[in-house]
C-alpha cells in the first residue's frame, strides 16, 4: 500500500489505517502497536478517568515516539476533565464520539488540536463538518460496540457521506480484512477504523475469554441490543438473551436500565464474564480466526489490500 491523501497527511501516517478507540480494550499499548506499524493507534478514554488517561499517555509517549490520538465519547459525565487533560498534555488528535460536536471542537481547535467525529448518517456527519472538525469516522451498523439508532450500513453510509461531504471520511465498521479496505477506498474514504479485529490482538488490554469469544464468533453470532436507550452491539449470550426478550415483550426504558445494570463492559470484555457481561464486537468478528499480534495482522491486512488492487487491476 503507498498511499498519501488527506488522513495519511492530517495525521502524519504511513497507512491510513486508524484503530478505534476502545473501551476496557485499547489502551497505550494497543494504539502503540498500531502506531508503530504505521497506522494511527487511538486510547480509549471510554473507560478512564482523567488520572488514567494521564497515565496512558505518558506511557505511550515513553514507549513511542508515533504520531497517536485520543477518543472521548462525549457521553462521559466528566467529559470537561478528559478535554481539558488533552489540552494540559498538548496531545494533538483528538477522536470524539457519542454526542455533539459542537461541544468542543472550538476549544480544541483553539489549540491546534486536530478533531474528528465519529457519525452514523449524513445529518450528523454535516453537523461535524459545519462546527470544523477535520475529517469524519462513517461508522456503520456492522460495527461493534454503540452504533447509531439509522442503522446504516458502512456501504451505504460511506457512499452517503461520499456524496455530501468536503472534509475526509474515515470508513469504520466491519473491516477486518485488506480486500475491505480496498472496498472503503473505491467507495470514497481516505481512511479505515478498525474495531473488533484489533480487540482480538495480543496487545489489546481485554481479557482471553473475550478474544476467544470474538476467534469462535461466527456470522450469526452478534446481535444489535438496546434499541430503546442506546443501540450496541454485541456477542449472542446469556444477557443478549433476556435483554431480547425483555424487548419483544416491550420493557420499559427503566426495565431495559434494569437488566443492563451496572459496569457490564467491564464484565465482559475485561474481565471475561461470557455469560453475564456485554460483549461489544461487531459483525466482522466471523472474519477473526486467530489471536495474533498487531504486527502479524497489519501485514495481512496490507498483502491482502495489494492483492485485491492488483486483482482489480487485472480486470
Ligand atoms: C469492545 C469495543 C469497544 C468500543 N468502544 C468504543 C469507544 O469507547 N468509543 C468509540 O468511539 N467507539 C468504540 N467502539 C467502536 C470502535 O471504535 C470502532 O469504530 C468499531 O469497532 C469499528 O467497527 P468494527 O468493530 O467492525 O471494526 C468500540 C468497539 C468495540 C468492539
């Protein structure tokens, strides 16, 4: 792959290839694996306070010397305390998620911070676009994890965003294999954000018994839940099973707060309760078969990208 656009330059990259951020999963050493193959690694504020946050960067920074990110869903409650520990450690690329743009995008920008929302349709992604963001993650319903309530796929939304949009676009959402990657160019992203594949690596902070989860997932195994109070998706369990049939019976909002509970992502993606904890990954996770490490799935990735481009090429 040699490839130089509008991310590979806003990023500083080699490869327009982005890991997401993560919660309980992709930590200092995750995104410092995949910055040093080249790609952008992101930590996953998602599950840290400011003090942890501090931690994971200072780490990251004493381990590597890449270009790296941060990703704040702006549903956190102390999302002021994570902003202002980015500004404090003058970290340069910022991914916000789960809320709206306009929150912090000036301030960030105020301090040369590069931003970059994560959206699900055309509205939100203009949204991010009018408030000055640089670049957009089109995330579609294949993804893992929080997933928009228009349940756009990534094929749809890309072509979508294609269309109406002037600043980059970051494809996300089912991606795990180089052919894929290939496919999200030709639809018109500049990049890719990759989930549920990075999960499975050997440096991912989850816990075995989620990545083996993810390595046995077939393409059946991932469920969309919680369409009421924030859609997510998940591996099939115990929990996936009573939360559906509190659904079809039509719980309540307080009824779905109630079996959701407290802590499930921790549960299940850290501390490996595959029964009762929320296992987020996303529909690619049939494509995963192997724990490996960053290394080992960054060349797959790349030989299999250059197959495909020469495959097309051959016509
Ligand atoms: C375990 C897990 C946790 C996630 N946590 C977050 C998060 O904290 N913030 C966020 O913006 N996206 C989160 N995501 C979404 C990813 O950043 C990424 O966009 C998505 O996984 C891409 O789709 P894929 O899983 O098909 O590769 C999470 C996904 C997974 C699988």
């Amino acid at each position: 792959m040699q490839i130089k656009n509008r991310i590979t330059e806003l990023f500083n990259i080699k490869y327009p290839i982005v890991l997401g951020g993560m919660v309980w999963v992709s930590g200092w050493k995750l995104a410092k694996a995949v910055s040093n193959c080249g790609g952008l690694g992101l930590i996953g504020a998602g599950s840290m306070k400011a003090e942890l946050l501090a931690q994971h960067i200072d780490k990251f920074r004493k381990n590597s010397t890449k270009p790296f990110g941060v990703n704040i869903p702006l549903l956190r409650k102390d999302s002021d305390d994570l902003i202002n520990l980015i500004i404090e450690k003058n970290v340069e690329i910022v991914f916000t998620s789960a809320g709206n743009p306009a929150k912090y995008t000036d301030l960030l920008k105020k301090h040369r911070i590069k931003v970059v929302h994560v959206v699900s349709s055309v509205k939100q992604a203009k949204k991010a676009e009018s408030v000055g963001c640089d670049a957009v993650v089109g995330e579609g319903v294949e993804a893992g994890g929080h997933n928009g309530i228009d349940e756009l796929t990534t094929f749809t939304l890309i072509t979508l965003l294609k269309n109406n949009l002037s600043i980059p676009i970051i494809a996300a959402g089912g991606i795990a294999h180089g052919s894929q990657i290939a496919a999200s160019f030709v639809l018109g992203a500049e990049g890719i954000q990759i989930g549920t594949l990075f999960a499975a690596a050997i440096e991912s902070s989850a816990h075995s018994n989620y990545k083996q989860a993810i390595i046995n997932s077939g393409e059946n195994d991932t469920t969309l839940a919680f369409r009421k109070i924030g859609l997510v998706r998940m591996i099939k369990n115990n929990l996936t099973a009573r939360i559906s049939e509190a659904e079809a019976k039509g719980a309540t909002n307080q009824e779905l707060l109630n079996i959701l509970g407290e802590k499930r992502e921790m549960r299940g993606i850290f501390e490996g309760d595959l029964n009762e904890g929320m296992l987020e990954a996303g529909q690619s996770a049939a494509l995963v078969n192997c724990v490996d490490s960053v290394k080992t799935i960054f060349e797959r990735l790349l030989t299999e990208y250059n197959a495909s481009i020469d495959e097309l090429k051959r016509g």
